[in-house]
C-alpha cells in the first residue's frame, strides 16, 4: 500500500468510524448513555486485518472526532480514541499471531477470534471508563457497571460487525444458483416476519408474541448449516438490529425492570447468538471441506485402481499371445518330430519350414545358418515359400 492509497484508506476508515460511532449514539439507552452493540468496534477491527496496522490513524481520528461531536472535552476524547485505537489493533495483531486474517476457516481459529475479541475489548473499556472516573464523570459507585456495559458494547459489536465485514468482503459464490438465493430470501423474510411480531406492538396481545423468540434460533442454526457465514452473519445482524430497535420501543422479550438490566439481557442474548453462530459455521464449513477432501482421495484412488486395472488387462493379453505362439511353436515341433524321425537331414529342415509356415501362418519360412565368423552372410538349409519347398541360396 503506498502512501497515497494509505491516506485514503485511513480517510475512508475514519469515515466509517464515525458514521457507525453516530449510529451507535443514536441506538443507545438514554438513561444509561450506551449503546448495546457498539458498531465501531467491528469496523475498526476488520480494517485492521483487512489492510493492516498502517490505517491505526483512521480509527483514532474517527474516535476523537465523535467524541468531541458527543460533548466530551479534548483532554476526554483522547485517551477514549487511544483506547479504541489500542483495542483494534491489540486484535488484529494477536488474531494474526494466533489465528489468521480471515480466522474462519477452522474451529481453532474461529474460537481463537472470540476469545481476543473478548479480550481486546477490555482494553477500551478498561481506559474508556477509567477516563470518565479521571474527568469525575463516573464514580466508584457506577464504575463496574459502566464498565460491563462498556466491554459489552464493544465485545457484541466485534462478535457481530466483524464476522459480517470479514466474510462478505469475500464473494458468496456458493449462494449463487437460483435455488440457494430463493432458499437464503426464504430465511431472511421469515426472520425478519417473526422479528416484527416479537419487537413491534401491533394489539395488547403483542406480548404472547414473546415466546417466537425462540423460534429464531433454528433458523441461525438453518442459515448456518446451509450457507455457512454468509448466511449466518447476514441473520445474526438483521436479528440484532431489529432487537435494538424492538427494545429501545420498549418491546419485545428483552424489557426488564430496569434499563440496565434490559441492556445486559440484550447484549448476552446477542453475543451468544453470534458465537453460536460463527461455531456453527466454521464447524460445518470445516466437514464440508473434509468432505470434499475425502471425495476428491476416493476419486483419485479409484483412477489409480482403473489405470492399474488397463494395465494388468493390457500385460495379460500381452501373456496370453506369448502362450499362444509358444503353444503354436510346441504344436509344430511335436508334429515335425513325429513326422521326421527317419528322414535325412534336408528333409528334417524342409519339414521344420513347412511346418513353422503352417503354425504362423506366413506364406514364407526358411532355416539358415552363418557362413563365416563375422556373421557378414547366411546360407539357407531349408526354404518353403508359397506351400512348395524352393532351392537353398547363400546372402
């Protein structure tokens, strides 16, 4: 990336940061001031994997930038920005150590994202809220609970924007045919049909509707087993977004006494989905590709075994002419020899003539021997040529 392409890039990141940082704010619990899914967190850390630790300065201005637009004084929004900062880039080096720039390709890798993810997190909060205690914003009473809340934002937004950026960035040829993008369509408006009878009041009676939140998961489950992550992290964030904005209205499953208690409710419910998801996905992605591994042996073996099989068919015809010309060669010995036993010498290799002419069915035979040491010549002892015995000659 050279230095112009990196300044764009780094532009185009603080753009989104902030774009997403706004949507956030805008979605965020008014008594409590935070969001439930802090989007920022999952850009930030894509960017970081996708182009690397040069586009650290887009996620740090977009995070000055929209804390200074909320309200927050430089002396605040800086240590808040380095803290974002420090958390994207915290994962993108440990998920490169560790896993890899796309860690969804094997289990070990995918577990590996989420737990960095749930450590990387703690970063930002750990500095985020330490900052506002500094500035006197929170207090030692507040300090835990706005740290959960903090750390939770951030873990469910890199458990559920990540994962859709990282895999959808990479072309779903799978879900090309007709057949899958009207199956993956069923899904989605199926989801999204169930997602307004739990999240939006249309009678008293809305609230029966809670239950069909259960019916939700075994469609993730659905969506993961047939399209893998892109099916997946295409629901989890439609699912997510229309329970933000179902809770916020002050419906749906998720309203709690408090709150707080309606927020936390909200982000467990969320990041387990997404985590189940993504298991899920890479773990069929992963049967799938040993699947199509062991097809693509047992295909290879059984070219083997057809090549070896022409071969050893080609051997044994090539056997079987052998035995026959030996067969030929004893058949016609054994009647020159019965036939020759008190014949003269010329009437011996006369009779072996006819007799090879008659076994190999050529129309020309001949017995001869080497007239000198240096084998230059050859004189004939016995000549049949078209079923009569012909005169000896020397070449």
């Amino acid at each position: 990336m050279n230095k112009s392409n990196c300044s764009l890039t780094c532009i185009a990141v603080a753009i989104a940061y902030y774009l997403a940082a706004s949507l956030g704010l805008a979605l965020a619990f008014e008594q409590v001031n935070t969001s439930p899914v802090w989007p920022p967190t999952g850009i930030s850390i894509a960017a970081v994997l996708f182009y690397g630790y040069k586009v650290w300065p887009g996620i740090f201005i977009g995070a000055l930038l929209i804390n200074i637009t909320a309200g927050s004084p430089l002396s605040l929004a800086t240590p808040i920005a380095v803290g974002n900062t420090f958390e994207a880039l915290i994962a993108g080096c440990l998920m490169v150590r560790y896993a890899s720039k796309y860690p969804f390709r094997r289990i070990t890798n995918t577990a590996a994202f989420i737990i960095i993810v749930v450590i990387s997190t703690t970063v930002s909060a750990t500095i985020g809220v330490t900052s506002l205690f500094v500035h006197q914003i929170a207090t030692p009473e507040n300090y835990t609970l706005l740290w959960e809340t903090w750390w939770l934002g951030d873990l469910v937004g890199g458990l559920v924007i990540t994962p859709l950026l990282l895999t959808w960035a990479r072309t779903p040829k799978a879900i090309y045919a007709q057949h899958r993008l009207f199956e993956l369509s069923g899904l989605i408006t199926l989801s999204l049909a169930l997602s307004a009878l739990i999240f939006i009041e249309f009678s008293p009676h809305t609230g029966k509707h809670n239950l069909l939140i259960f019916t939700l998961l075994p469609i993730v489950t659905w969506s993961a087993i047939r399209f893998q992550h892109h099916g997946a992290t295409l629901l989890v964030f439609l699912l997510t977004a229309a329970a933000i904005i179902g809770t916020l209205s002050g419906h749906g499953p998720f309203i709690m006494a408090t709150e707080n208690e309606s927020l936390l409710l909200l982000q467990a419910t969320v990041g387990t989905t997404a985590i189940t998801a993504l298991i899920l996905s890479t773990s069929t992605q992963e049967r799938q590709k040993a699947n199509d591994l062991l097809q693509t042996a047992q295909q290879d073996l059984e070219s083997q075994v057809m090549l070896r099989t022409e071969e050893l068919h080609s051997t044994n015809n090539q056997l079987q002419d052998e035995l026959t010309r030996q067969a030929l060669s004893s058949k016609a010995f054994k009647a020159l020899l019965n036939t020759t036993k008190a014949s003269s010498y010329d009437n011996f290799f006369q009779q072996c003539t006819k007799e090879l002419s008659a076994a190999y069915k050529a129309r020309h035979a001949l017995i001869g021997i080497y007239t000198d040491h240096n084998k230059n010549s050859i004189t004939t002892l016995a000549v049949w040529s078209n079923n009569y015995s012909v005169d000896n000659f020397t070449y």
